[in-house]
C-alpha cells in the first residue's frame, strides 16, 4: 500500500530489502523450533565468566577510559594485538594497517561507501553472503557472478570476468557463508595473480578462518598477495582489504570487527566511520582486549572447534541416515555451516512452511544468488544446536523433503 512516507524516502532505499534470514528468524524464534537458519555461534562456548573477571578489572582500573569516546580508528592495544595475532598467520602489518569496526557489517557498508560508484561491477561467488548482497545494494551496485565447487570460487572462469571492467573482488575463501567450500590453496594464487594483472583489488572476507576441524591451514588470500610483492616495501601494501571478527570467537553481541588494509585505505574507512557512528563502542573494545589477550584465547578457540566439530560430524551422519536418494551436501572442513542441494523441481522456498510445522527451519539457497537461482538450495547451521537437536532436526526435514519427492 502507497503511503504518504513513500516518496519521501531517497532512491537508493529503492535497492534496499529485509535480509531474508532476519525474517526467517522471526518465524523460527519459538522454542519448540529446531533451527539451523541461523548463523549463531553456540551459547554453550561463550566465555561468560571471563568476561566477568574482565568486566571487573576494566572497570575498577580503567573506566574512566572505557566508559569515555574513542578514537576512531580504535583502541590501540586492542589494534596492536591484532596486528600481532595476523603475523602468526603470515601478515606482517603494523597497528596503522588495522581499523576496529562495528562488527563485520559495518566494514562492508564503509568499504561500499568508499570504493563503489552507482553502476560499479562488483564479482561475488554465486551464492555468496546475504549480508554483503544487503550492504551493498544501497550503492546502486552490479553483480558479476561466478560459479563454485568442491574447491570454492571457479578462477578457472575469472580472467574472462575481469575483463568486463570489475571495481573489485569479493571473496569468502575459509568455509564460505553459504556453502561451507574452501577455496583450495592453487585457486588462491590464481586469483591474486590475475588481481594483480588487471589492476583489480580483493575484499577477503574471513570470519571462519580459525574454526578449522580438519585438513591443513591454507594461508590467507592476502599473505599469498603479500608474497608475491618486493620485500624491499617494509609496510604491507598490498591489494587485499582483509576483515574478520570476534563475532564466532568471543561473541557476536560485542558487534566487534576489524579491517586490515594499506594504511591509505585505513584512513578513507576512518573517514567515512566518522559520519557513520563516531567510534566503535569503547567499553566493548576494552572487554575485547582484557578477554583475548594472552594464552587463554588459544585454548578457547580450541573448545569452539571441539564443539562445532562434533556438531557438523553429527549433522553430516544424520543428512547421509536420513535423507533421501537425490539430495547432495557440501562437507565443510570447518565455519559454521553446509549446504544442501535438492532435486531441480523442488523449490526449497515452497517446503519451507511446511517445515516450520514439523518444527525445522533453515534458510532457502535462493537468498544467496544475487542474480537469481538456487531455487532447489538451502543453507543449514550446525553450529548452534545441540547434537541430539541437530539429528532429530534433520530426520524432519528429511520427512518433509520425502513428502515432495
């Protein structure tokens, strides 16, 4: 129905709709629902009498600070030691390379604000993350898309995309949000080396990255680029904006993430979180800091893994019990969640009321595809319920697939 509101609001809004998960939720909220829409991590590993002992010693001894405004660019111990965390895994930066955002989310948005023009190509995986689909419509963006299999994005199809003139790459490589593909170490090179022949940056999205239960740690996109570049450049300098987040390693309500880029990339993203919300929350970044630094953050990332893995070892034997001939699954080596593709003349959107009342939810393939399909896909979660959950879970979803076939 037109209302008055309606040609009040700027065009943009025009490209902007309600993330299909954030509504799916909704119906899924009731207890009694057995959901794997979300992408929650478990309530289970949350370090709730940690955060306690850290809420105590910031408040005792620094609240005045914490309870104060920041700088934008972020707490400098909380930056320092992530800067630090990266050199481990190979990406050798300072803290003048790292951005504290408000969650990964926003890290999304204020890359679109800065890098994306109305009619700017941007190539995504196909499917790929609802959420970044969500930041960047607003901007009047265009999708080139690209297809995947066991081993992620197909950069065997890349060089002809980067023709047709791409602002830049957008790339889940680690037990991608949907899938639960990993992007295979090859694909990796291939990809920053036809980047770096056509001039073309890559946004690498990695919010999985330490929740690997199985096979061998692949490096990073952005340490692969960094390779490849002259030694004699003593500050990174790449072409990879790197983002990542405390989200699935301490918890999500935090709403902390970080950026890390070329120090000129930094200070643009400073400048447009400065119009959007001044600074990241202060007193969160403190709990953050006085939570993950030293040695207890290993062994906590090491009870994640246990928990999740169990979870999707669980999840995966349940889908091959259950399930019937004709529906296939991806077997993520880690993150939070698989994918499920059922025979082409079932649509996944149209069974979806049917599973609410078996009392299963889980999130139609189609929302992932930003130029469409998919119809005949669905993104399961195995991370936030438990393991005796997840196998009566999927024994009803399975009945109500078998209802269709």
């Amino acid at each position: 129905m037109h209302t008055l509101w309606d040609d009040r609001f700027a065009r943009r809004t025009d490209s902007i709709g309600s993330s299909a998960i954030r509504e799916l939720l909704k119906l899924t909220s009731l207890p009694d629902v057995i959901s794997f829409a979300g992408g929650l991590p478990a309530p289970e590993v949350f370090p709730i009498e940690r955060f306690k002992e850290a809420a105590e010693v910031v408040l005792t001894e620094m609240g005045d600070l914490a309870l104060q405004y920041g700088t934008t660019e972020g707490y400098q111990p909380l930056r320092e030691m992530i800067a630090s965390n990266a050199g481990k895994y190979g990406i050798q930066i300072s803290a003048d390379n790292v951005l504290i955002t408000t969650g990964s989310q926003q890290a999304l948005d204020l890359l679109g604000k800065i890098f994306i023009n109305r009619g700017d190509r941007i190539l995504v995986e196909s499917p790929t993350y609802l959420g970044a689909l969500q930041a960047w419509n607003a901007y009047g963006v265009k999708y080139i898309t690209i297809p995947f299999d066991d081993d992620g994005m197909r950069t065997d199809l890349l060089e002809a995309r980067l023709r047709r003139g791409i602002k830049f790459i957008y790339v889940l490589p680690n037990f991608q949000n949907p899938t639960g593909v990993t992007l295979s170490r090859e694909r990796r090179v291939q990809l920053v080396e036809l980047a770096n022949a056509y001039g073309v940056p890559i946004v690498e999205d990695d919010p999985y990255g330490q929740l690997r239960y199985e096979g061998e740690h692949i490096p990073p996109v952005v340490v692969l680029d960094d390779e490849i570049r002259s030694k004699e450049v003593p500050i990174y300098s790449g072409n990879v904006i790197y983002t990542s987040t405390f989200s699935k390693i301490l918890a999500p309500g935090l709403r902390l993430a970080w950026v890390i880029a070329p120090s000129e990339v930094i200070k643009k993203l400073v400048q447009a979180k400065q119009g959007a919300d001044l600074n990241t929350s202060t007193l969160n970044q403190f709990l953050a800091y006085e939570v993950a630094n030293g040695p207890w953050m290993d062994t906590h990332i090491q009870t994640i893994r246990e928990t999740y893995k169990e979870r999707r070892d669980v999840m995966l034997q349940a889908l091959e019990t259950y399930m019937p001939e004709g529906v296939q699954w991806t077997h993520p080596q880690g993150g939070l969640f698989l994918w499920a593709t059922l025979p082409e003349n079932i649509s996944t959107t149209e069974i979806f009321p049917a599973a609410v009342e078996k009392k299963v939810a889980f999130v139609p393939g189609t929302s992932f595809f930003p130029l469409g399909g998919g119809e005949n896909t669905m993104r399961l979660n195995f991370s936030c319920m438990r393991p005796e959950l997840i196998m009566e879970g999927i024994k009803r979803l399975a009945e109500v697939i078998k209802q269709y076939l």
